[in-house]
C-alpha cells in the first residue's frame, strides 16, 4: 500500500488533487481511497488530504500517520518542515517551490523534488490553482499514474477548456519538475502537524497570501474605499491614508479591487 | 455495470436514482450533505423522474416525504446529525403508518459535527429499521436492497441507512454502478397499498393502541426473516451480499473471542483482525450491520461458539452504557453458558480509531476469553 499527504490551502484544490489521483489509479485497474480532512475551513485555509493506493480493496479508515509520500501544493507551505513530520526514511517530499531540490531547506532521511507549480498555473490557468501542475510532477517523479489517465480524470471533471489548460499544467509540470534529491536541509520536522483542521484563533494569516496588496501612497486620495472594504479589518487610517496589517492580511484583493484611482498594486509573495 | 470513483454522498444518491425514487424531500442546508446536490444535479440532467421538495427544516422534511409516500410513491429523504434529531416525532408515524420511506443518513455525533453514531441511535425507539454500513460500495447496495426490505407486504417500516461522516461521505474511492435493468429486475415498480391497519380498527375503542403498537413491534421482529432473503437474492444477482444481512462474522472460524463493530469501524476492524490471526491469535470480527431489528439469534449462536465478545460501540446512551453492549448483553442472558461481554467506546466526536486501538481491544478480549482477568470492562478508548 502506498499512502500519500497532501497540504495546501482551501482553494488550490488539495481535495480534488487526491480525488484525481484515485480516479487514475482506478482507471488503471487499482484500488484507491481519497480522504479529504477539513471541517469549516475557508478559501485559503491550510487543508490536509489523504491517499491510499493498493492492489486490493482498502479497509482501513484510519487517517494516514506515516506516509510514503508528502505531497505540498501551496509555496509558503512548502518552507514549513511541519509538512515533513511521519514522512517514512526513503520517502519522499514533493514541493510547489521555486528553488531546486538543493536550495530546500527542510531535511531528513528522505529525498525531496520541486516543481514551481505556482508560475506554471499563473501562466496557464491565470490564477494560481496549483493542484494540477503538481499533479503533473508526481506522475513524473513516482511513476504512480500514467500522465494518460491523470489527463482523463481531469478532462472527465473538467470538460472544454478549463479542462485543457489544466492538461497543459499537468504536462509543463510533468517535464519542468526537478528530480529528487536527498533532503540535506538544516531544517527538522518536528512531531507536530501545521494546521489540520482550521479552528482556533490564527495570531496571523500572513501565510495565507499569495500576492500582497501594496499602497502608493502619493496615489492614494483618502477616500478609506479599502478601508470600509477590508473583511479583516486588516486597514487602519493613519493621517487619513491606509496603513496595512499584514499579519491580518490574507491576500484577497478586495482593496485592490475597490480602489478608485489604482493606487494599491497587487504584488507576488516571493518564496 | 461501471466502476466509478465516488464520495459516499454520491453513492446514496445515486442509489437513489437507480431505485427510480419518485419524490425526494429535504431540508438543503447545514446540516444537509452534498446527497441534495447530486439528486438535484440528476434531476437537473434528465437522468432521474423525481420530484425534489425543498422544505425549511427536517421535522418538515419528514412530515412531507411521509405524506408523499402515503399518496403512493416511492420516496427518499437524507439527513444528517442535528437534522435527524430534529425530525423525531414525525419518524414516529413515518413508522406507525407503515410508510416504506428509505432515509440516508449521515452520521455526525450530538456533540460537534464530527461522526459518531450518537444522531441515529437517537432514534432506536421510533420503530424505523437501522442500518449501519462501512463503506461506500455497501452504501450504494444497501439503499437499494432497503426499499426492497421497507416495500415487502410482510414489511411496510421505513429504513434508515446510516454511514460515517466525513469518512465515508466525503471520502472518494472506487464503487461498482449496477445497470438500470439490474436493478430494475431486482426492484419491481412501488406498488401503493391503503392503511395497513386493521379492517376493525376503531379508535375510540378502549386500549386501541394496544393493536398498533403490539403488530408493529412483532412486524419489525420479523422483518429479521425479509432482510436475509433480501440479501441473500441481492448476493445472487450482484454478485455482492453482506454476511446474512443482519451481521457478517470476519474469520470468526475457531475464533476464541470476537469483536463486534459498525460502520467503518468494521471496516478498519478487518485489517486488525488479519494481523492479529498473522501472529496466530484466535480472534475474529462480527459485523453489526443491522441494530433495529436486533439479531438476537445470531448473537445467541456466535455467544454459544466463543468465550468473549467485545462489543466496540461509537455511541454511549448516557447513564446507561454502550447501545450494542447493552442489547448483546440482553441477547446471551439466556445462554446456559454465557461468555464474557467487554465493551469499549470509542471514535466518539469522531475521535480517529486506528488500527492499533482495535488490536489493543481484540487482544484484551482474547485475554478475557482465556480466563485472565481485565479491567477496567468498559473501556473508553
């Protein structure tokens, strides 16, 4: 049996990630389980899947504790070495992480690939739903799915041409990711799991961004649009202009939306 | 027959469209699952001649697919944790008017909205039949097979199919889709009868109650009989059936204690089992599938053919113990010589049971079984 974690956020499609992977693997004639675990998280919350792979029908409904291989879809996620805790010796990390294996600064006795999935949706899908691409690196790496059935399931939940752009992320994924390299970084996972379910106050949801809303304060005319805006309540006014709490910040853009003179940019988050 | 993979939700409600439910009525909000989407995505699609009712709460939901079903349709109804609860009374004459309505129900506990099996068992009066099934292949089948079982003249009760949130309703893996004529072949058109009452029943009779109350027990009871042939017929023509319908023993050949579980527990039971049989331990697994009615016969029996039972219940009736420990208590009482009864409760809340929790319990049955003495006798794992 082989049991897989993923972690990303509501939004990047985790869940649909492990659901895709099953139908290939049933497409292939073996046995799947995809287990998502989430309770009320929102859009951009981390979340936690599961997947089981077998040659016969899977029994147990435990969730997965040591898996063979963790799979992280999000990019800030992927410099957490939390992701790694159970990780099985030998196994092995799959990053959405701009650097090659080598610059990965979580290590410990398993191997680690990257892929930078987040450029790849950004130029093919335009925003960045990561699932696919790293879909398209975990064929690569594992040999687990053939490409041929990953691209079925998707077409099959995905008809037209959302289905083909993501069929062109799975495709650059599969050529552009960085084969595994032993995970030499300075940085140890501990016992304890990030996020697995999403109650409780967060002290920040810096991690949650993707881009980063940025104001140009000669542009801004104080009109406090963002401010009234901001379902964080992460603007306050200071002299009459915006200031931003980026701990609060999670990166939706409304600001950057409601601004009637564009005086607030929308900037990547860099890794 | 095509193998699809599916979320459990999905299965109920595609079993619900290859049982060609006329009217499906349902409260489509928290704490509703994702069953109301796909029946309506069905519908939407032309795939499935339903009428969907969208009503503002449960107790609503179930007044109105029970008047749907005494107009003389087949009809179906879903839920979940605090929805269930809230159509309690009505549950009540679902079951006394003899209505075969077949209910889905997904588990969330009455504390949090994880699984547990705390919001069906809440209903073990209500005189509704209960099943509790452990994966989704088996939710798909048993749907089926209970509006067969609900709509037997010898029958008439209402079903509740009951599977693990979360575990089972979200969780995807490969299902086996029957054909339409299959299942048409195996589920014969609904055919609406009048009041099942008697022909001299008069309610202003003195003790009229008696009647209903004694007929509908003993229907019930007897119900037992139905349920296997069900099952039994379903194995034939499927090629799928599950242990007699009422419970199903895992490697309990020569087994010196067993373990009884439900729903998915069950499931993650069975790779206990075969590990633990690996190191040669005598231990085996009753499958709990069907609460109501209790199989009293063949705990009987599998009370007479070992030395322990452990009864691992994802409920507890407060101030009185686990539900399943408490009947099969009841049901060896009149063993001449009864083997011991160990009950543990767990996955409560939806607290994870691993593989290694139920090898903790088997083992401590088997020491039971074996004379040792264990405490404490219920355990809370």
């Amino acid at each position: 049996m082989i049991e897989i974690r993923f972690h990303g956020r509501g939004g990047q499609g985790a869940v649909t990630a492990s659901r895709l992977i099953a139908e290939a693997v049933a497409k292939e004639g073996r046995y799947a389980q995809a287990i998502p675990m989430y309770g009320t998280e929102r859009r951009g919350a981390p979340v936690t899947a599961y997947v089981r792979i077998d040659d016969k029908p899977i029994r147990r409904r435990d969730l997965v504790h040591e898996p063979d291989i963790v799979i992280v879809i999000d990019p800030i996620l992927s410099r957490k070495p939390s992701v790694a805790a159970g990780l099985k010796s030998g196994g092995l990390l799959l990053l959405n992480y701009p650097k090659p294996p080598e610059e990965v600064e979580i290590g410990g006795g398993f191997m680690v690939s990257t892929v930078d999935a987040t450029t790849i949706a950004l130029e093919t899908l335009r925003r960045p739903i990561t699932n696919t691409a790293v879909l398209g690196a975990f064929s690569k790496v594992t040999g687990i799915t053939k490409l041929k059935s990953l691209e079925g399931a998707i077409l099959k939940r995905f008809p037209g041409e959302i289905g083909e752009r993501n069929i062109e992320a799975l495709r650059r994924a599969y050529k552009e990711v960085h084969p595994p390299k032993p995970a030499k970084g300075s940085l140890r996972p501990g016992e304890e799991l990030p996020h697995v379910t999403g109650y409780g106050v967060l002290k920040s949801v810096a991690d949650w961004r993707v881009f980063r809303p940025v104001v140009d304060l000669e542009k801004c005319v104080g009109c406090r649009l963002c401010w009234i805006y901001c379902p964080e309540t992460a603007i306050s006014l200071v002299d009459e202009k915006p200031v931003i709490d980026y701990d609060k910040c999670k990166g939706c853009g409304i600001c950057v939306h409601e601004c009637p003179v564009k005086a607030i940019e929308f900037v990547r988050e860099t890794v | 027959m095509t193998v699809e993979v599916m979320v459990g939700n999905k299965a109920a409600a595609t079993a619900a469209k290859l049982s060609r439910v006329q009217v499906a009525v349902a409260f489509p909000v928290t704490p509703q699952t994702t069953i109301v989407e796909y029946l309506n995505e069905f519908i939407t699609k032309g795939e499935m001649d339903c009428e969907f009712i969208n009503v503002e709460g449960e107790l609503t939901a179930q007044v109105v697919v029970q008047a749907a079903s005494r107009i003389g349709v087949r009809t179906f109804c879903c839920t979940s944790g605090p929805g269930c609860l809230y159509m309690h009374h009505p549950m009540h004459d679902t079951s006394s008017l003899r209505l075969p309505v077949v209910m889905a129900v997904v588990h969330r506990g009455n504390k949090g909205m994880q699984p547990d099996h705390t919001d069906l068992m809440s209903h073990i009066m209500t005189g509704w039949i209960q099943w509790y099934v452990e994966n989704n292949q088996e939710v798909l089948d048993s749907i089926i097979m209970a509006y067969r079982v609900a709509e037997d003249m010898r029958v008439r009760i209402p079903i509740a199919v009951g599977y693990d949130g979360y575990i089972l309703s979200y969780t995807a893996e490969p299902v086996d889709i029957p054909d339409q004529e299959e299942v048409d072949d195996f589920l014969p058109p609904y055919k609406p009868t009048p009041s099942l009452m008697p022909e001299d029943f008069d309610p202003k009779a003195p003790r009229w109650w008696r009647v209903p109350w004694e007929e509908h027990h003993k229907v019930i009871v007897d119900a037992k009989e139905v349920i296997k042939e069900v099952n039994e017929e379903f194995g034939k023509r499927f090629g799928r059936s599950y242990g007699n319908g009422l419970v199903e023993e895992y490697r309990c050949e020569d087994a010196e204690a067993v373990i009884v579980a439900m729903g998915t527990i069950a499931s993650t039971a069975r790779e206990a089992i075969d590990n633990l049989r690996a190191e040669g331990k005598p231990v085996g697994l009753v499958k709990l599938k069907c609460l109501i009615p209790f199989p009293y016969e063949d705990f009987q029996r599998i009370g007479s053919e070992v030395r322990a039972i452990g009864m691992v219940d994802r409920n507890v009736c407060l101030g009185v113990g686990g539900v399943g420990h408490t009947f099969i208590r009841n049901a060896i009482y009149d063993l001449e010589e009864r083997p011991r009864v160990l009950g543990f409760h767990a996955g409560l809340a939806g607290k994870e049971v691993k593989v290694s929790d139920i090898e903790h319990m088997a083992e401590k049955v088997l020491k039971a079984a074996r004379g040792e003495s264990v405490s404490p006798l219920v355990e809370w794992v």
